[in-house]
C-alpha cells in the first residue's frame, strides 16, 4: 500500500513535491488577479521566472496540473543499480529504501527538496545542475566525520538534511544540522542532530499521506517552549 500511495504521488507533477510552480499569469485568467493579492498561508513565494510557487495541495495546483502527464521525473533503477551503490556504501539499504528506487523513482520526489538519486548524472528539465546523489554526499559526508551509519535522503533548508541510520533499528530518519556542532569544543555530528522520526516508513507514510514531515519536529519544540 505505501508503495502504491508513494507512487501516486510522486507521479503526479502537482504534487511531487511539498510545492509547485503556477503561472501567475495563468491564476490571474483562471481565477480573476485579485487570486494573487490574497492573504493566504498557502503561497509560498513569487518566483522571477513569473510563476507563484504554491502549497502541493493549493486549488490551483490542481486545476493546472489536471491533464498534466503522469510520470516518474527521475525513472526507477535496477536492482543491480541498486546493489552497485550499495558497495559504494559498502552497506546494504533496507528494503523498503530499495523498493523506493527500484518501484517509484531514482529521487525526484518527496519531502523538502525532494529524495536524492541513488545514481549519478541525473538532471530534471529546465535545470542547469545534476540532481543530489546519495552516495556522492555520503562520500563526501564520511570525509567531514558523519557517521558512515548515515544516508542522506534530501535537503532541508539552510545546513539542515534529514538522514536515514542504516543501523539502528527501523531505520529512524534524522533531521541533521550540518553548523549544530563544533569539534573545537570537542562536540561531534550527533550533537547536530535535531530530531528523530521513528521509522523510515512513518517518514514515508507522513508525505504520502499528504502531511508534512517538519510537522512532529515542530510540534515538539512548541511543546518544550
């Protein structure tokens, strides 16, 4: 089931994504100009290029997007695509992270910016750089002393990312501040970490379902304030 709601999603070019870009032009004919000067929580920005960015579940996201085709932007991979990256990480991935890539997408899609790709040399439409890969800024992460338990997943604004452990049971995902800690003062990665999800699969189930994963983090600070 969460495969087939993963799917539905990430498939669907209005909805990839926590937001999606409409043409104001666009809203303006639709929907009369005075649209874009409302005060609503559900417009993110407007963008140079001409386009609102708004709310995945935003009415005109819908409306624009309807008869838009259905696809992967990223197409799944193999499995020994897979099993390459994997001795790349000389790590195995959990099997649900495996079926993502291999039944859903290669990344592309998802919570933030979106799930980075599991192999290198991808690059959406209209976009000037390749897509993040997961194993290159794992490398990476290793030779700045991340822990090789840790994957990163996508993004998450400023010198935050959300990681999965690759080790501890369920495979929690972390919300990780890369600037959270100082090893002068003798702290290292962990002492970064900003919050846990409890399982890759709660992660996944939290954006397939529509909801947004920042939503328990935040939660928890408002209830500690």
């Amino acid at each position: 089931m969460l495969i087939e709601k993963l799917r539905a999603r990430a498939w669907d070019p209005g909805l990839r994504f926590d937001t999606a870009d409409v043409p104001a032009t666009w809203i303006a004919e639709r929907y009369g100009s005075e649209r874009l000067d409302q005060g609503r929580d559900d417009i993110v920005s407007y963008c140079s290029d001409g386009t609102v960015q708004l709310k995945a579940g935003a009415e005109e996201v819908a409306a624009y997007y309807a008869d838009a085709s259905r696809g992967p932007l990223f197409p799944p991979i193999t499995l020994d695509e897979v099993e390459e990256a994997e001795r790349r990480l000389r790590r195995r991935l959990p099997e649900l992270l495996r079926r993502v890539y291999t039944e859903v997408a290669n990344g592309g899609f998802g919570p933030d910016s979106g799930l980075a790709s599991l192999t290198e040399g991808n690059r959406a439409p209209g976009h000037l750089n390749d897509w993040p890969c997961a194993v290159n800024i794992y490398e990476h992460n290793r030779m700045r002393g991340v822990p090789a338990s840790w994957l990163h997943l996508t993004y998450g604004g400023c010198t935050m990312a959300w990681h999965l452990s690759l080790t501890a049971v369920d495979n929690p995902v972390l919300l990780y501040d890369a600037d959270g800690w100082e090893p002068t003062r003798g702290e290292d990665p962990h002492n970064g970490l900003r919050h846990a999800t409890a399982s890759l699969r709660r992660w996944l189930w939290t954006w397939a379902d529509g909801g947004h994963v920042w939503d328990e983090f935040l939660n928890h600070l408002s209830d500690h304030e």
